[in-house]
C-alpha cells in the first residue's frame, strides 16, 4: 500500500550489541553458516529452476495482459521485458499497463485488465488487496491471476492463482549472510526499505534474520516509499550516517535506493568505511558493483528469466499441469566485483532463453 507520510519512520533495531569496526571479531556456528550461505550465493547458476519440472506443450495462441510496477524503476521495466521476450517466441499476444506506485493507478490497469479478456492477467508487485473489485471480477470470469514478485502467497479461489518470484526474503538473506561474512561478525548495517511494494519488506525481513544471527552485529531498518523517495532518502541517509559513526554497511530496496545511498556515502567522505549493498541487478548498480565503487553487492533474481519465468507458469495452467505449491521461481545471483556480468545485468541462467525454448519444444 503507499505510504503516504513523506518523512522516513524508524521501523525497528536489530542486536545492540556489537558492530564496530574496532570491536573483537567473534567466532561460532552463525559465522561458518554465513560464509558457507555467501560462498554459494556468488555461484553463477547454469540451470533455470523450472527445469525440473519438464517439458510442457505450448497452445497455438494465448494473450496475456501484464500490470507492471512504476515503469519508471528499472527493474519494473526489465519485467517487461523478460514477459515480452517469452510471448513474442511463442507468437502470443502482450498487452502492456504501467500501474505507477499508486493503489488508483494499478486498480485501473486491473481493470483495463479484466475488461480486455485475456487467457491470463500478470500483476506484478502489489497485493491483491489493493484491487479486490478487479481480482474478483476476473475469478468470476475464470481468468486466472499470475503475481509476480506480489509478497503474497498463492491463493487460487481470492487471489493469485500462482507466485512467480516468492524469493524475496530469499534474496535477503543472501545478502544478510554476505554482509555477515565479509565484515567477519562486524557488521553495522542501516537498512532502508520501500513500503509500496512489499517485496522490498521481506528482502528487508531476511537481511535481518541473517544479521540477528551475528551477536556482535548491529542492524536498523527504516522504511520509506518509493513515491517519495528522492527527496525523502538523500537526508534521511546523510542523518544516519551523521548520527552513526561506526557505521559500515547501508542496504537499499529497491536498487534505484542503493544508488542514492551510495551517492550519500560520497558526500559524506565515508567511501572508504561504509560500503552499499542492493538489489535487483539495475546495470547503474553493477556498473559501481564492476568497478568496487561503494556498491559493493547486487542481487537479483535472474532480471529478463523473470518475464520467462511467468510465461512458463501460464503455459503449465493453460495445459493442466501441476505447479508445486502454485510457485514458480528463476534463480537467484548476489554479484560482487568477481562476478558481475562484464557489462549489463544478470539476465538470467546461463543460456536461459534457449533452456525454456526447449522445455516448450520450440527449438
């Protein structure tokens, strides 16, 4: 839901104990753990998760309408992309809605939604609540609702029929347990999370179960919305960096955030102290990640295997195959200079567009 207040609210702390630089490193089980968890997590995958669950026979034709998140965020626009890569190698028909950050916009493209019939409607990033009247008109015209990246976990009589990146907290974690790793058991971490789209809570969510693991780590979330954002977070991350002096780690979500973060730790002479770590593999991101530039760890969920991702949850419905637990997820890559794509984004699985091709038979 959007946040309406324009100012930043402290939404909650982590352990009080510990995080300096010039603290004692400890040492335990959470420590190994972590390593391990952020060893695997830089792992570039080759398989898409959807592999295994086999071959599936396309229809001759199908329309999908997607309702996109603020086409203005980069990742929004790159699932988009993915969707349309997908339904364009299968000759199917796309329509387009940018649903902006606000609950009027995103229930007006429901509607356009619902309104134009389509075989399947993608609403990517908000909940169902927000557009009720929508959702329920389309169960009742048996149009099933696919949720990507909605937070929300699958509800086929009310709500999405099946989630397509039910990883976010996932995703967090990765980060929560890299952080953890590098700082070793050191980590004073200020996270900063969107409130309009609540995948950015629970990435937030799992930065923190990984970091309260680490007892002389130190955590603080603040939550902030995206609507908002640009005027709100450059002040509201210089304060906290004024205000914390052994801070050495800022988390922002979603990735346009960790930008602005890092822009803050510039400005305030700590480039060498505090590093950045974000989501959703926005090439400005890696482009900083390539380079070791503040921004020192990107994930993201395979951005254009996504759209790919959700096509592929479509064709199994369309042809009445299983989904287990109705969830389909692409795979997931925490970049960090060692590993991030020379130049764009990290689109996927190695070689993931000719990997779903071949689960649809069509060469």
């Amino acid at each position: 839901m959007l946040a309406a207040a324009a100012t930043l609210t402290l939404a909650g702390c982590g352990n009080s104990t510990g995080g300096a630089a010039d603290d004692p490193a400890a040492d335990g089980p959470w420590l190994s753990e972590a390593t391990t968890a952020a060893q695997a997590a830089v792992v570039v995958p080759t398989d898409i998760s959807v592999k295994s669950l086999g071959p599936v026979t396309p229809p001759p034709a199908m329309s999908m309408y997607f309702v996109g998140c603020d086409q203005s965020i980069p990742g929004c626009v790159a699932q988009v992309q993915g969707v349309r890569e997908a339904t364009t190698a299968l000759g199917f028909t796309l329509e387009v809605c940018d649903a902006k950050s606000d609950v009027a916009s995103f229930q007006n493209c429901m509607s356009q939604a619902v309104n134009a019939k389509p075989d399947f409607i993608v609403n990517n990033a908000r909940p169902s609540s927000d557009a009720s009247e929508a959702y329920a008109k389309a169960h009742a015209q048996n149009i099933p609702v696919i949720g990507q990246f909605t937070a929300q976990a699958p509800n086929p009589a009310t709500g999405n029929t099946v989630e397509v990146g039910s990883v976010c907290q996932i995703e967090g974690g990765l980060l929560g347990n890299y952080i953890v790793a590098q700082s070793k058991g050191k980590a004073n971490v200020a996270i900063f999370a969107d409130t309009v789209y609540q995948c950015n809570g629970q990435r937030a969510d799992g930065i923190k179960a990984a970091l309260d693991k680490c007892p002389t780590c130190t955590v603080s979330v603040d939550r902030f919305s995206v609507a908002t954002a640009q005027t709100d977070l450059p002040p509201a991350m210089q304060a906290k960096i004024q205000s914390n002096p052994k801070l050495n780690w800022i988390v922002g979500t979603p990735g346009f955030s960790g930008v602005l973060a890092a822009d803050a730790v510039r400005q305030s002479g700590k480039a060498d102290s505090i590093s950045v770590g974000t989501f959703d593999g926005d090439e400005p991101t890696l482009a900083m990640v390539r380079q070791g530039d503040i921004i020192k760890a990107d994930v993201a969920s395979g951005v254009y295997e996504n759209g790919w991702t959700v096509v592929d949850a479509a064709l199994r419905l369309k042809a009445g195959q299983p989904i287990p637990d109705n969830i389909e997820n692409p795979t997931q890559l925490l970049m960090n200079q060692d590993n991030a794509p020379a130049t764009g984004t990290y689109e996927g699985a190695e070689n993931f567009r000719q990997q779903f091709k071949a689960l649809w038979g069509i060469g």
